[in-house]
C-alpha cells in the first residue's frame, strides 16, 4: 500500500483531483488515509485492506449503524475491489474532523466530571443503537439465529480450538492458552443466563474508534467490526480496551442500562477470543494489548470461583 495508488484510486472512483494523501491510521485490517480532493468533499477518508473481502461488509455495516443512531457515522463513497494495478480492496468514505479518544492525550487530564460527560454522550449514542432490535441473531445482512449461544458457541470453540493448535505449534504462548482453557471450561456456567434480545452493536467500540474534537466533546463513531444483531453485552468488552476505565465509559453503561449478573466475566471472555480472533486473521497481535486483556481474564476468573 502507497500513497500512489491511494491516489488512482480516488481518481478513478471519485473523478477528481487529488491534491494531497496523508497517512492516519494503521489497525489489524487495513491503514487510514486522508485525501485532499478539489471537489466536495474536499476532504475524505480511504481504508486499505489488509484482509481480503471486508470493504463492502464495512461498507453495509457504516450505512445501517448511521440509520439507527443520532451520533455521527462516517458516509460511504464508494467501496473498489483490488485489481493487479491496485492489489488490495479499499472503502472510501466522509472524513470527521477531530482526533480519536486515545490519542486527544488532553482528554486524558480532564477532569472527572468532563470524562463523565464524554462517556454520558457515548453511551447515548450506544444506547440508540442497542434499541434497534431483530427477530434473529446473527449478521446485519442475514441474522438466522434464533438463540445468541446457537450463533456464538459455535464461533468461539472454532477459535479455541485454533488456539490450541497454535499453542501445540509454539505459535501462541503458554499463558495466554491456560487462561483461554479454564474459561472454555466455564463457559456454560458463564454463559447460563439467556440473551433474550437481538440487538444492532457497533463490534469495535474502543476509544480508538470514538472521535472527539476540543474542547473534547464527542463527535461520532467510526471503523464497525462484525456489526451485528447480537448480545448488547459483546458491544461492552471494548470500553475498557487500552484504557481500562479511565474515562468511565463501562461503568456509565452499566449505570444507564441494566446488565446480566455474569456481565463482567462475559466482557472479559469477549475480549480475550476476540483479540484471539484477530490474532489468527492478521497473524499477529499487539503485546500492550493482549497483555491486560489476559490480565483481566484470570481477575474475573478468580472472582468468579470465589
């Protein structure tokens, strides 16, 4: 990926001149360009892939989050498959001015009360997206599952059977596999309350992914992974990601909104396989990261046999 074929691709889709491309972001999916143009927008954001197939899936997932809540969601332009000339797919889309909640380092020294009040408009937007509800569980485009457990069992002793093989293989460490394995033990204690509601969640909803602008106010929502009709729970586990509760989004979540009784182990196993799942998508995973997630894995399992 380089700025070059950033730049055909805009012009080719967007018919436009491109007068600059500035590289943003980079996550285990694909990297983040700004890219000046000379026609409205003006300004806009494409998403290179590194993953093959996931620009459109993003693409339907951005259009459906934004009917279903009052917060900002980026607009999509247009997505364009890879080519020979261009080999990797890419999604283009409306760009939100500000920085993200990780690194507005300003936000960091704020006050309680001005945290509470960025974690308040957060969870209001979350909130609006939990309510819209289906019949079914499962993904935006097909939920066919009439039970969450039908859906996500199934999804999660795929990825610990992987991991096993990945431990045999030397591929994953000791310590991470021991505490996926006396999870996997537990989950039907830990899973035996039944999610009765499907609802629309975000899939990704960490604080890299929460745009806000001086003086901090928040500004809306970008990069959905797996959005889906599921859980409202499985949306929860990425508040606390990176920052644990500094900026008390979890807990004013559970203060707006009642949750099940094994809720913080549930977000603690979510968290563990979902950054497990990254790891066997990309091939690789980031220490800072997996570190405090396992952390809280074998906290919550502790208490949990208590």
């Amino acid at each position: 990926m380089n700025k070059n074929l950033i730049e055909k691709v805009v012009t080719q889709n967007l018919n436009c001149n491109v007068e600059n491309v500035k590289f943003i972001s980079e996550g285990s999916y694909g990297r983040a360009y700004k890219v000046n143009i000379d026609i409205k927008p003006y300004v806009v954001v494409v998403k290179a892939y590194k993953v093959k197939d996931m620009h459109r899936q993003e693409a339907l997932q951005l259009n459906v989050l934004s009917e279903n809540t009052t917060a900002k969601i980026p607009k999509v332009y247009f997505t364009a498959d890879g080519t020979r000339d261009i080999p990797f797919d890419c999604l283009c889309m409306e760009y939100l001015e500000g920085k993200n909640a990780l690194t507005d380092f300003c936000l960091l020294f704020k006050s309680k009360k001005s945290k509470k009040r960025f974690a308040e408009a957060v969870v209001k937007a979350m909130l609006e997206l939990h309510s819209c509800t289906n019949p079914k569980f499962g993904s935006i485009d097909n939920p066919k599952f009439s039970n969450w457990l039908d859906y996500y069992r199934p999804f999660a002793q795929d990825i610990f059977f992987t991991a096993k093989r990945m431990y045999e293989e030397k591929r994953l460490p000791k310590s991470i596999y021991k505490t996926m394995q006396r999870a996997w033990e537990l989950f039907d204690e830990i899973f035996c309350e039944e999610v009765k509601t499907p609802s629309l969640i975000h899939g990704d909803l960490n604080v890299m992914n929460i745009m806000v602008k001086r003086p901090f106010d928040f500004v809306g929502i970008i990069d959905p992974l797996n959005a889906m009709f599921a859980d409202r729970e499985y949306d929860l586990f990425q508040l606390t990601n990176m920052t644990g509760n500094c900026f008390y989004l979890y807990a004013t979540y559970k203060e707006k909104y009642k949750v099940s009784k094994n809720c913080d182990i549930k977000c603690a196993f979510y968290a563990l396989w979902n950054e497990i799942y990254c790891f066997i998508k990309t091939g690789h995973y980031f220490k800072i990261i997996m570190s405090p997630i396992v952390r809280r894995m074998k906290m919550q399992l502790k208490l949990f046999n208590q």
